[in-house]
C-alpha cells in the first residue's frame, strides 16, 4: 500500500532529478565559504529577490532565529502574530536564545496583522519597557496569501514608526504562483525574508535569509554562535537551486488539488474553511483522533486536530486525492 501523507508538505522526497543534480554537485567548506554550489545559491536568490546578500542555513527555524537576533539586540521586541510560526512552533527560541521579548497579536481572518493593533502595541521610548524595533509577518499564513497592498501598507507603516520588516516567507514561493507574480514583488517590502526550500518546493533540508550585506554578516556570525555551519553543504544546496529551476511552477498543481480535495470534503457535509494555496482545513471536533486512525488503516497519514490541517504536495497525485475523498466518505457513514 502506498502512504499518502498530508500532514505536511515537509513529507517530500527528492525527484530523480533532484538526486541526480545533488550527486554532482562540486563541494568545498561552507564555513570558510569556499563551497561553490552554496555561493551560487546564496547569490542566486538573493538577486532573484532584490537583496544584497543571503545565507544558506540547516532550517527555515533558523533562518528566523538569525533574522530576530540580528534585527534585536536583547531587550529589544517583536510584534508577531499569536499563530505565527516565529512566535508559537519554534521552541521560543528568540526569548531563549536572543533574549528577545514578543509582542504578539490576534491575526486576523485574511492571515494580517490589524496595522492599528499593531501602533497600539508599539511601546513608548520609556526606560521601563522593552524596545519595539520588528514587525514580523507570515506569507502563506496558514495557506493564505497576504495581499500586495497590504504589504506596501505595512513598509509604509514600518518606516513611519522606525521598525524592520522581516518575512516569514516559508511558503513565499506558494504565495507568488497563487498571486501570479514574481516572488520579489512580494519580498521587495522587506528588510529580510526567510525561505524554505524543504516545504513545497521539495528539497530535502535547507533554508536561505535573504537581506542588506550588514544583516546577513550578523546573520553568518550569528549561525556559527548557533552550530548551524555546515562543511561540504553543495549537494543540499543544489537541491534547493534545482528546486527553484523546476518546482515552483508546478506548486499550481498541489493549489488545485487542495481546491478539488476542500470542493468533495465540502460536498460531502464536512465543515471546510475556503482554500487559497496548498493547504484544507477542516473543522472535526472530536472526531479527529478516530479519523487519523481509520485514514491510516487505509495508508493515509493525518494529523489529529479537532481543527484538522490537510496539506498537498508534489507526491500527492489527483488519483490520491479520489482516495482520501473516498476515505473521508467512508468514514462518515460508519
């Protein structure tokens, strides 16, 4: 029985093309930067989305640690929102590692930051509380896509209060092709964007930290202080640049099954939250520890949420999706 895995899009396997360009890939010692697949794709996506520099790092984890820390000193505070990944799924590492306080808010229904809610959190230039230097925003928020406008709003509003912008951008290349737009009309409003190439873009580790030639110098020192320097890294790294040659496009396919796979769970009766990019969310209550174990009877790998979180990837075929809409069906009726 094959598996079916939608508990992330972090489930891929690497394609034989992939492998093929991971195999020959030339090599040298990333700390001392010498390794020139890791230069190219440093170089390669920093200039693809309009910054100075970037640094190729173990996990998107850390490429959002090493951004936090090297916009705040410690003391300093970010504003974030209370789903976003920065503040509540990596381990709290910017309070423990960096000393830095959170602000978090409410996101609101379109996956933003209320940009008035925001000013209100702002704190004064007072001794008695910590210094407000970040905003920090999320592009896929789960699954859907901040608007363009929106973003201009927020460089507008960052610059007016003398605050940094860093992007989540985990999922940035899912946000573009559902926008139709190239990724760095996106990132252009930003001081520093995270991206993960081991998500849907099918490589098998690996994230880059985009920003100003300053950041990422702190952000290199600061990956070292951390142990994330890795020594003959080119053959991950030429998984990402192969990723970005092949993969994005294709991130259309995975949308569309979401969309088909939201439509035949909302036909049959189930309580389905409206898809935009590659995730279904579907409202289970109390019901989801027996689904996750009924679906693996059948090989299809859940998470068990009473909010529950389906999520296509490039090995989830339309086929499949027939199989877990049958599943689901199946289910109902016992």
């Amino acid at each position: 029985m094959s598996v079916i895995d939608l508990r992330s899009d972090t489930v891929t396997q690497p394609t034989l093309g992939m492998l093929d360009a991971m195999a020959s890939a030339p090599t040298g010692d990333d700390v001392y930067g010498e390794d020139p697949t890791v230069n190219r794709l440093e170089a390669e996506l920093a200039q693809r989305l309009g910054f100075a520099r970037a640094l190729f790092v173990p996990s998107g984890t850390m490429s959002n640690l090493l951004a936090l820390m090297a916009h705040c000193e410690r003391g300093d505070e970010y504003i974030v929102g209370q789903q976003a990944h920065t503040y509540k799924y990596e381990g709290g590492g910017a309070a423990v590692l960096g000393s830095i306080q959170p602000q978090p808010l409410e996101v609101q229904g379109d996956g933003s930051l209320d940009l008035s809610q925001v000013a209100a959190a702002i704190k004064p230039d007072d001794f008695h509380f910590a210094r407000t230097r970040l905003l920090a925003l999320e592009n896929t928020m789960q699954g859907k896509v901040l608007p363009l406008a929106y973003l201009a709003q927020a460089r507008a509003f960052t610059r007016e209060h003398g605050l940094a912008l860093h992007l989540d951008g985990a999922r940035l290349y899912n946000a573009a092709v559902k926008l139709g737009v190239d990724a760095r009309l996106i990132t252009e409003h930003f001081d520093s964007v995270s991206v993960c190439l081991s998500k849907g873009l099918g490589a098998p580790v690996g994230s880059v930290l985009c920003g100003s030639v300053e950041l990422i110098a702190k952000a290199r020192r600061l990956r070292k202080m951390v142990g994330g320097g890795m020594r003959q890294a080119g053959g991950l790294a030429a998984a990402g640049l192969y990723a970005l040659d092949h993969q994005v496009q294709r991130l259309a396919d995975d949308h569309a099954h979401a969309q088909c796979l939201a439509d035949g769970l909302r036909q049959q009766g189930y309580s389905v939250e409206p898809v935009q990019t590659n995730m279904v969310y579907v409202q289970m209550g109390d019901r989801a520890e027996s689904l996750k174990a009924f679906a693996a009877e059948r090989g299809i790998k859940l998470s068990a949420a009473s909010r529950l979180r389906l999520v296509t990837h490039l090995d989830v075929s339309s086929g499949q999706i027939e199989q877990v809409l049958s599943t689901f069906a199946e289910f109902s009726r016992n």
